[in-house]
C-alpha cells in the first residue's frame, strides 16, 4: 500500500512537472513578439548603420543622340555638407540607362550632387536638396567627345585689374571668360603631343605673369604652360561654360603696358580699372563708371575681335613706393674702371714685395759669394766705390750672422778679410780715411 501510494506520487509529481514545461514553453511563445516590440532588438555599435529615407534616381542621356540611354556607365554620387565634399558611392548604369541611389539622409545641412566622366568630359547635376523632397527624379545628360573647336567662341571676357600693392610691386588681374559652344558635341582637348602646342583650350597671359590662381571651370581638369599663357584639358560642353582665373604682375613705376591675345573668336571684350587708374587704348572704348564688387570701376569695352589680335592698355598713375620710385643708382663705368685699376695696383705691389722680400733673403750669401768670385774685379773701380763695397759687404755680413744663416766661424772669417781689405785701402787713400772711418764705426766697428 506505501508502494503503491508512493508511485501515485511520484507519477503526480512527474505529470505536474510536465504540465509546469509546457505551461513555460506556452508562456514564451506568446511574451516574444511583445518583448521584440516593447525593447527592439539594438544591433553592436560598429554594426549600428542609420539609413535615411532619402531617394535620387535617375536616367543617364546621350545628347548627342537625341538622348538614348546610356548603358553600363559609372555614376557616382557626392554629399556636400558645409565646406566638405566628398563621394559617397557610385553604380553602374543598367539596360535602360537607369541608375539610383537610396537610404540618404534627408538633412537640411547636406546636399547632394550625380557626376559621371564621360569621354574625357565631367558632367554634374544641380545641387540636390532632399530635405522638402525626399525622392527625387534627376537625368543626368553627356555628350560624345570632339577635338573641333570649329563651333566654340568666347561671348564675353571680363578683365579686372582687381588689386595694385605699391610695396610689393604687383598688380592683381582676374579675368573671367564665358564661352558658347554652338554644337551638339563636348570639345574636349588633349594635353599629350609630340612637340608643338597641345589641341586643348588655351589661355594668354603677359610674358611677366606669375602666381596664376584657378577657379571656376578647372575643377579636375590638368593645366600646363604654353607659350605665356596656359593650356587645359577642361571640356566645353554645348551651351556655355564659365572660365575663372587670377594671376600677378610686376611694376616698377607709375606706368604699365598690359597685353592680352585674343585666343578664340570673342564677341565683347570688357575692362575694368579702378578710378585712380587712367587707362588708354586705340582698341578699347570708353563706357564711362560701373559697379562690380561694392567698388566703381572705368569700363573700357572692345568687340568683334578676331582669333591672334593682340590688345595694349597702357595703365597710368599706378602707386609706387619711395623704394621703387628712388632706386639706389648703379656705378657708372668710370668707377668701374677705377675699381679694377686699383686691384691691378695692389696685385702688382703685392707681387713686388714678395720678390723683393725673397731676394733679401738670398742677398747675403750671394753677396758673399759675389766678393768671393769679383775680389779681383775691385782693383778696377775707384778707391771710393771701393771702399762703399766692402763697407756694404760688412753689412750684408753684420745681417746674415743676425738672422742666423751663416755660421760663426764663417761670418768671423770673411769678417776679418774684409775688414783687412778695408784697412788696406784706407791707408792708400789719407783723405778718406776719417770718413770711411766713422762709417765703419757704424757698420759694426765695435765687432771683433
């Protein structure tokens, strides 16, 4: 009876227990969709990607061919957001020309831009803002390349002599060039030749031009120097095109001669100088003051110029400084002269005394040697002269001792034979003898 209560039991408990799991398992079910939507499920933070609900889809053209789709072309998007740009991604167009790009931030502060390169030429879209509009349809329109510029002018080309620093010698010229291509084709040039200038668009500038500043229209183009001006592979594309750059020029006095080469076909020639400045020209005529950057410039206008003309403008009153107005004055040739006399002097002095100096320094023993080899040649000069050589051979040997290049024995022996010979004559001539006498005295008489 115990046995068999306590199976009951045991059967009781293990049936309760299985109840009790499925009961959880029940439970589990039901709770996991209310967890998930109560406490969503945050993916680790390297993983975590916020995608917008912003959408810029779109098809690429041939203008050129009356707008066919362009298949299998790479497009790439941009994001700007303040004074940063950069690309975000890019796709490969598909069967219909069709190309799009989604999950992008829908931010007040950032726009985007769809670019493609197409034969060598860059073409943008607008500025897109998808902060009112989230979705937007944008094409996107290329042109086939030429190399012809058979359909390109220049409509209109603004020349600002923007800034003049006295100190430092420069003028500041900005020159902004609007060119029309008629076409249906994208000039686009070629930088690469084998000698001779490159077929791309080309640019003068004066032959003293320096610091040349690029802006609107080089934007990922490459430019090489031609000539004085400038060459680039920018393309035009049809309709017109923008063309922006700066550059430098030194002056020295109040007058400059500015130069500039009509390039290509130009409609309307247009020149501003600041009011202090006057501006002279045959090619250009006067248009009286205008306004252009918050300042008043003279305008002075030329148009319908043709392809090689070449336009001077003389600027006058341009403002020196007290240090290019005086220059320190260059030597004359008369100086220049005196100058390289004076050197050819102090060679010729210095080479003088180093020989004279040298030959001092070998007269005593070739002194000696001379009295050595002429004793017999003496008997035919003068009693006088005589005696003044053999008063000079006691000087000579008097030094030579003193600065040590003959020995004693030797300057005492030659000493004494002179000193003899001396004597001798002396006593043949009675009327010299108290002179030679003091002489000797001086020569180094007191000498043994």
């Amino acid at each position: 009876m115990r046995q068999s209560e306590h199976c009951m039991i045991k059967m009781a408990r293990v049936g309760a227990g299985e109840c009790l799991l499925g009961f959880r398992v029940l439970m589990l079910a039901l709770l996991t969709p209310l967890i998930f939507f109560l406490f969503p499920f945050t993916a680790p933070a390297h993983a975590a990607t916020v995608t917008g609900k912003g959408r810029i889809y779109g098809q690429l053209l041939d203008g050129t061919k009356r707008k066919a789709p362009v298949v299998g072309q790479s497009v790439t998007l941009q994001m700007a957001q303040g004074d940063n740009a950069h690309d975000l991604t890019n796709v490969t167009t598909d069967a219909h020309g069709m190309f799009s790009f989604s999950g992008l931030d829908t931010d007040k502060t950032i726009n985007y831009a769809v670019y493609t390169l197409y034969q060598g030429a860059q073409y943008y879209t607008d500025l897109i803002d998808l902060s009112s509009r989230s979705v937007q349809l944008i094409n996107l329109i290329v042109y086939d390349a030429t190399t012809s510029i058979a359909n390109i002018a220049i409509v209109q080309v603004n020349v600002l002599i923007d800034k003049v620093d006295a100190q430092k010698g420069f003028i500041t010229i900005s020159e902004n060039f609007f060119f029309e291509n008629l076409g249906l084709t994208t000039y686009v040039g070629l930088l690469q030749v084998n000698g001779g200038k490159p077929n791309a668009l080309r640019f003068s500038l004066p032959n003293n031009a320096q610091k040349l500043s690029l802006s609107s229209g080089f934007n990922g183009y490459q430019v090489v120097q031609v000539d004085s001006g400038f060459a680039t592979n920018a393309a035009l594309p049809p309709g017109t095109s923008q063309f922006a750059f700066s550059f430098q020029v030194p002056y020295k006095t109040s007058s400059y001669d500015f130069r500039y080469t009509v390039v290509y076909p130009t409609v309307d020639l247009s020149m501003l100088v600041p009011l202090n400045i006057h501006a002279g020209s045959s090619g250009l005529n006067s248009q009286g003051p205008v306004n252009a950057n918050q300042r008043t410039y003279q305008q002075f206008k030329a148009q319908k110029l043709l392809a090689g003309a070449q336009i001077h403008v003389q600027l006058e009153g341009l403002p020196v400084s007290q240090t290019a107005a005086s220059p320190s004055p260059p030597l004359n040739q008369n100086m220049l002269w005196l100058i390289l006399a004076l050197i050819l002097m102090l060679a010729i002095v210095s080479v003088t005394w180093f020989v004279y100096h040298l030959s001092r320094r070998q007269s005593p023993s070739r002194q000696i040697q001379i009295s050595r080899s002429s004793g017999g040649d003496q008997s035919r000069l003068s009693a006088k002269d005589q005696q003044e050589a053999l008063l000079k051979e006691l000087l000579d040997l008097d030094t030579a001792y003193e600065t040590g290049k003959i020995k004693k024995a030797e300057y005492q022996e030659h000493r004494a034979k002179t000193k003899a010979r001396l004597r001798s004559l002396l006593s043949t001539d009675p009327v010299a003898t108290a002179t030679m006498s003091k002489k000797t005295a001086k020569s180094g008489g007191k000498r043994s």
